[in-house]
C-alpha cells in the first residue's frame, strides 16, 4: 500500500534544520572587526515534492435506501476488534466507529456483522452459495482455510467486474492482489480494511550501541539493511552471560524467536517466491541458485548453537523471549509488537532484510487475511461502492493503528513509524501458500527450510529432487480445478 513519504513531523524538523542553519551563518563573534556585508542573498522558497493526492472514490449520487449490506467473518483478532458500536476515545476503536458511520451514512446503507469460526464461517458461505441466496456480500476469509473450495467450486464473484471498485488506489494493497490474480480475473482482494500482521525485525537498541553497530534506521533508509548484514551482526554478539561454557536460551545471542513459519519468511523477504500464477497455469518457482545460497547461510547461522537462540515450537522446550533482553534480533509479525510494552527492553522495528543491496524493495508476506464477494450477490452496484468506500475510510485505522504502536504503547521511537511504513509498502504474498497451505505436498516445498533444519538435514537439493514432481501435479490439478469452475459459470 503505497503511502506518502512526507510527515508533519518531517516537514517541522526540515524547517528547524534550515534555521538553525541561517542561525549560526549570521550571529557575530565579540571583538571582530566590522567587515563590509555582502548583498543579501535573495530568498529562494524551498519547495518539498509530493505525490499529488490520490483521488477519493467517487460515490457521488449513490443512495441505496438503507438496505442491509451483510458481513461475514472468522473472529480474529486483527479482524474482530476493529468494529464497535460505540465511541470510547480509543484510537483505533473510535476510527473504526467512524469508518462504519461514514460509508452507511454517503450511501444510505446499514451494515450486518456476522462472526464465527475459520471453519464455520467458510461452511455458511458455501451453504449460501449452493442455496442461491444472496445472504452475504463482504466475506472475510483465512490466510489458507477455504481459499481454494471457495473458487474451485466457482463460489466467488469476480471483483474485476466489480463497479465503483479501483484497485490501484493506494488503499488497496496492489502488490498482493497481482499474486493472487488467476489470468484476467481477481477473487480476492486485501487493503486497509484488514490490519495485516506484516513480519517485520525487532532489534534491541542497547546490544546494537554496545556494539557500536551502525544506525539500523539508516541501514534501511541507504539499502544496506540486507540478509547478509543481519547475519554478520547476529553473529558477532554471542555472550557466555552465566559463565558456564554453553550458550543457550539464558545467555545473549544474535536472534531468538519462532523459526516455524519465519523461516518461510526469510524467503519472501530475500525476494523470492514458492509460486507464481501465470497465463498458462500455477507455477513452482522455488527452484534457483540463490535460494540453495539463502537456504546454506540459513543453516549455518541458525542451527549453529554457538551463535542463536533460534527455536522451532514443535521441538525445542526451552525458549529464550526476546522481551528477556538478551538476544539482538527477532522476527516477529508486526501485531505481536504490542505484547511487549511491559517489556524494559529499548527495541525498534525494522523490515525484514533484503538479500542485498540490488533488491529494489524491503518485502513482507503477512500471512494475510482476504475478502472476497460471493458469486451471488444480486446488487453488484451496492457492494462494490460499500467495498471500496469501507476501504478507504479504514486509512484512519491503520494510521491510528501505527501511531498506538509508536506512541508509547509498545516502542518508543519516531524511526519505527516510518518503518512501518516502509513495510506496508513493500507486502505480498504466496497463491500456492494459501491455496495450498495445508496441503502435504506442497508443504514439503513451502515449509523445507522447516522441515530440514531440525533434522539436522543440509541437503536441500536431493529433498527439492525428490518431493518437487508430486507439487507440481498437485499445482497442475488446482489450477485445472479453477477454469473448470470458472468455466461454469
């Protein structure tokens, strides 16, 4: 989601730069003899560029009389706390309030919430669709559950064909629905109307200056923040810290924190991708030089127990918190940030590394949650003018969201909102990981670095030989599946 660059704040800070500038150039020093003045130098305004502003919806003339606009969703927590029905002078809970009196209000509409399980709520939708009721316009969906049935079974409405709907505008996130684009048609669509849990970097601020480390902010802001760099000041930080010759979770290293599903995420942020959809089909692109270079750095760091703290939840029992202050690093989802502001440790957010300084951007797969529009919507006007207004308005959210995390609640600097920034930009996601998440033999592929280090296993290439034919099948399948159902229609 792309977002201004330029803050209030920035443009204060610019200003008191240049007068503290034209201060020291014009004050006199005692007992300097009088020199001629030079003429006074014509004052040249200075001029900051911004993106112009990207236009509203147009939703002008729109009334539905007040009918019901109905919502379904799993209750989770980055989902469920975002809605309310009173105003309680909380940030983000107010902003919510706000958002869903904006849109009833310019289109005339009331909204329905409904709530339920991951597993439920996906169940009522196809009961819906296969009964041919319009009883749900706006469903909200699972990183994986129920992403494939829903369109292998040709429930879902094509959100292309959507009026009133633009899916370039900045609050929508652009970058995740081209992943998820099957040929000239869209089924899901993610912005701002769902606060991603975006994986970001937590550092500890006091381990870095111990260490003279170079400014982590700064790092990010030149393109030097990269894997490599990571690893080298990860490694260089190992502390004996009780003195008896082992180092394990009571003593300082470079990284604790959950590998299960972060070392997945290593990937996505040194660019890479497990699959791709393509003109002619789903294909497996996991395959390359540099991911066998990523996975044998990854294995060398990680699993040396002289130097991390890295654990995998199914394996290991003792396990190091970041919030204990002893490790340097830890990759985190950025809505995980706030259960550390009990925390004394002095931490800041950064994105994940890149691989290195040539990759263009800093790249976050938050595991997202979706929505999606039933095939059996019979006022398409309606809902795509609500989507796209709901979409919009909830910017204020995730502004308010941000500023909670920045403001005193969870860290403590004005660099991280900007990183956050810089994170939501930069998000996407995988279509085999969530079509196929839970599928076994896709897992082996999507999940090797998981399922090969705590073996204790190096070698990715005859594991990649071995399991890569039965997901590429399983790919062919799928996407089979899909135009046959789109060919239903």
């Amino acid at each position: 989601m792309k977002r201004s660059s330029i803050r209030p704040l920035s443009l204060l800070l610019a200003s008191l730069i240049l007068f503290a500038s034209c201060s020291s150039n014009s004050a006199e020093s005692p007992g300097e003899t009088e020199a001629v003045s030079a003429p006074a130098a014509e004052e040249i305004p200075v001029e900051i560029e911004t993106e112009p502003a990207y236009p509203p919806p147009d939703v002008s003339g729109l009334d539905y009389g007040g009918d019901s606009i109905s919502f379904i969703a799993p209750e989770w927590g980055n989902i469920s706390y975002q809605y309310t029905e009173e105003l309680t002078g909380e940030a983000v809970n107010d902003a919510a309030y706000n958002r869903q009196v904006n849109v009833e209000n310019t289109l005339n509409v009331k909204f329905d919430w409904n709530w339920s399980t991951d597993a439920e709520c996906h169940n009522v939708v196809m009961r819906s669709v296969r009964a041919g009721d319009d009883a749900y316009q706006i469903v909200y969906t699972h990183c994986i559950y129920g992403i494939s049935d829903y369109v292998t079974n040709g429930a879902l409405y094509d959100l292309y064909d959507l009026p009133h709907t633009d899916f370039a505008a900045p609050w929508w996130s652009g970058s995740m629905m081209e992943e998820f684009r099957i040929g000239s048609k869209l089924y899901y669509a993610a912005g701002d109307l769902v606060l991603q849990t975006a994986i970001c970097t937590l550092f500890n601020k006091s381990i870095a200056a111990s260490y003279n480390m170079p400014d982590h902010y700064e790092l990010v802001r030149n393109g030097e923040w990269t894997y490599d760099r990571f690893l080298e000041n990860a490694s260089s930080v190992t502390l004996d810290v009780n003195g008896d010759s082992v180092i394990d979770y009571r003593d300082q290293t470079g990284y604790t924190g959950d590998l299960t599903e972060r070392s997945c995420d290593i990937i996505f942020f040194c660019g890479e991708h497990c699959t791709k959809a393509t003109d002619e089909g789903l294909e497996l692109v996991y395959w390359s030089d540099k991911v066998v270079e990523i996975f044998e750095k990854t294995y060398a760091y990680f699993m040396n127990p002289d130097l991390s703290n890295g654990y995998f939840r199914f394996y290991d029992t003792n396990q190091q918190p970041f919030s204990d202050g002893l490790a340097l690093y830890t990759f985190s989802g950025v809505g995980g940030v706030a259960g550390l502001r009990d925390s004394d440790v002095d931490f800041g957010i950064l994105p994940g590394p890149k691989y290195n300084e040539e990759q263009e951007h800093y790249v976050s797969n938050p595991w997202p949650c979706f929505v999606c529009v039933p095939v059996t919507i019979t006022d398409p006007d309606k809902t795509g003018a609500v989507l796209e207004l709901f979409c919009y308005e909830s910017q204020a959210i995730q502004s308010a969201y941000n500023e909670n995390l920045i403001r005193g609640k969870s860290t403590r600097d004005e660099e991280s909102l900007e990183m956050l920034d810089i994170i939501n930009e930069g998000l996407t996601c995988d279509i085999g990981g969530s079509y196929l998440g839970f599928d076994s033999s896709f897992h082996s592929i999507f999940y090797c670095f998981y399922e090969l280090m705590p073996e204790h296993n190096e070698n990715i290439a005859s594991h990649y030989e071995r399991v890569k034919k039965p997901v590429e099948k399983t790919l062919s399948r799928l996407y089979d599946k899909i135009i046959k159902a789109e060919k239903g229609n």
